[in-house]
C-alpha cells in the first residue's frame, strides 16, 4: 500500500485511477455503504448542470445519450459501476477519525473500528458535503418554523402548502426553489439579483464552449475565496420568475418567532426557510496532524499538495487548480497532478532510505 485514499466518491475514485496510471497501490476508505460519496443524500431532482459528454471520470465515459443532463441516481450508478471495474482496494463502511504523523514520515490513519493503516502518503477526498455552511442569524434560536440546509432536503412533499424562503443565489438554490414551486408559495431569498447564464448559447451547451476555449484549465484563485458561480438556466428559471412562482427579495437579516423580518422591516410568517449556502471542506480527521488545517478547517495547500506535511495531498475542493476541480468533469486532472507528484514524492523517499541504510 503506497497511498491511503479518503473517500470514496467522485475524487476518491478518480484519485485511485490516477495512483494506479501512476504505479501506486492505493487503498480507498469510504464511510459509507457504497463507493459513490454523497451523491446518493443529495436531493431527489438533482440534475446534472452539464451533460454526461462532459460530467464523466477519466477511462469510463456515461452510457447512453451524450447530450442528456444526468439525474443523480444515474450519477450513483455511473461511480458504482466505475469503482466496480478499477482495480483497486476499495473499503466501504470505514470511516477515518484521525490521521497522525509517524517518526521519520508517513502516516498512521485510525479507523472508527479501533483498528489503523499505515502508509507513506495520504490523499483526503473526502468532500464537503458533511460540512454544511449555515450562517446564524438574529432570533434563529427562537424561530418556530424549521430551518434546514440544502443538504438535509430531499424532496417538496413536506412543504405542500407552506410558506418557504430559500437561502442562496447559486445552482442548487434556485433548482431547490423551483422544486419547491409547484407545492409551496417559495421567496428566494438573495444578497444581489440572481445572475443567469444561458446554458446552450448559440445552440450548443455552455460545457462545449467551456471545452474549446480552454476556461476549465483556467488557473485556479484562491480556494478560501471562491468566485460566485452563476445560475445555469435553459430558460425556465427566469419563467418562474417572470410569472411570481417563484419571488425573489434582498436577503432578511432576522426571525421573530414565526417570521422572518425582511430587510425594509416588514415581519412574514413563515413555516420553513431552506439554507442554500455552499459547504466548507470536511477534514476533520486532519486535526490531529497540527497545521495541516488552518483555524477555519481549510487545508493548507496549493494545487492539492499540503503546504505542511510532504505526502499529504488533497483533492475535490473548489478552485483547488481550476473552475473544474471540484466537479466530476475536472477532478481527474487534478488527480493525475497529485498522483505524479505522490509518486515522485515516494520514489525521493525511498531513495534516501536506500542511502542511509548504505
């Protein structure tokens, strides 16, 4: 075993192939019961924002109609099927607690069971979804409707006939507030006007524009101050709109009770407010390991490589190397730069042991 992978989803998987292409035997620790990360907790009509031409991971190309968007349960399957044909060492229901430092290099990873690994280098791919950023505002304690995240909802059949504010400006917002749409009287609830993107321009989806001008190998910024993403709409967001299913008001600045108070002070029943507002990385296994994290929780790194302890790398967060790192279409190139450098990093080190032991 030369690397340690954690995670077993998108950028778990990916990460494995790219050990293998680059001579390594990786071994994959999931938490859950099926390789495919948190793709199966996401809601219900998740939809793809790029087709399957351009969503899939390095070797396995999607089944079926190229130009189509995949639903999430097709994405489940896809990363199951993928996990199924790499060779690799793929352990599911194993959830980490604590990676430390070993004298003289490598890493010791402890496992939920009481039982450890060890191994020279370690690759944390274990997403954000567990990390849900939830901002706390006035009166949220006092609040009698419920508050949850984007990622405790499912589906709009608890809300029939509610009042329901969602939080947030991004893709997944106003996707979870058109769900919401047919069943609810839904605000979106946003800092600025929601900016939208033509999906087809010119007739052709935005990801084949993205693919010939070369922007998904844009070089990343800074991965604590990610740029706002704009809303992909092939039309029908902008209808909702248009025609009152869905408002849209400045984001309030408090509950009271069983309202929310607007921010011209006016105070609105309202029965459920669903917080559409990103995620952060979850590492919190890397604890242990001292400065591999800042004091927010996000990893010291650049490109995927930790700026701390040689042999630690990272993979799946936003503009870890470009736009594309954190989605299935990108994180196999960042893959196979952090496998290289792995590799690199491993053959530097046994070579010194070569010499000391000579």
């Amino acid at each position: 075993m030369d690397t340690i992978v954690i995670g077993g989803g998108q950028s778990g998987l990916a990460a494995a192939r790219a050990l293998r292409d680059a001579g390594l035997t990786p071994v994959v620790l999931e938490a859950g019961e099926h390789p495919a990360g948190s793709w199966a907790r996401y809601y219900d009509s998740l939809t793809l924002f790029s087709p399957a031409r351009y969503s899939a991971l390095p070797g396995a190309p999607f089944d079926g109609d190229p130009a189509r968007y995949p639903h999430r349960d097709e994405v489940v399957a896809y990363l199951q099927r993928y996990a199924a044909r790499l060779d690799a060492d793929i352990r599911t229901g194993t959830r980490v607690t604590a990676v430390r430092a070993e004298n003289g290099g490598g890493f010791t990873v402890e496992l939920a069971d009481g039982t450890t690994l060890s191994a020279p280098s370690v690759i944390a791919a274990s997403g954000s979804f567990g990390n849900p950023h939830q901002p706390a505002l006035p009166g949220q304690d006092g609040f009698t409707g419920q508050i949850l995240h984007a990622a405790a909802y499912r589906n709009p059949a608890p809300h029939a006939g509610q009042r329901v504010v969602v939080v947030g400006a991004g893709n997944s917002a106003v996707q979870i507030a058109h769900d919401l749409a047919g069943v609810a009287a839904v605000t979106l609830a946003t800092r600025a006007p929601i900016r939208f993107v033509d999906q087809r321009p010119l007739g052709r989806d935005l990801h084949f524009w993205f693919a010939i001008t070369g922007f998904d190998r844009l070089p990343a910024r800074r991965a604590d101050s990610p740029p706002a993403v704009p809303v992909l709409d092939d039309g029908r967001y902008r209808r909702a709109l248009a025609d009152g299913r869905i408002d849209r008001k400045e984001t309030f600045p408090g509950f009271d009770a069983d309202a929310v108070v607007w921010a011209d002070g006016a105070r609105e029943h309202v029965d459920a407010v669903v917080f559409a507002t990103g995620y952060r990385p979850h590492l919190p296994y890397l604890r242990a390991l001292g400065g591999a994290l800042d004091s927010s929780g996000r990893p010291r790194q650049r490109g995927g490589i930790s700026l701390t302890h040689p042999g630690l790398g990272f993979l799946g967060l936003e503009w870890q190397r470009s736009p594309a790192s954190n989605t299935l279409r990108g994180v196999g190139r960042d893959a196979a730069h952090l496998a290289r450098h792995l590799a690199r990093h491993l053959r530097a080190r046994c070579s010194t042991r070569i010499r000391a032991g000579a």
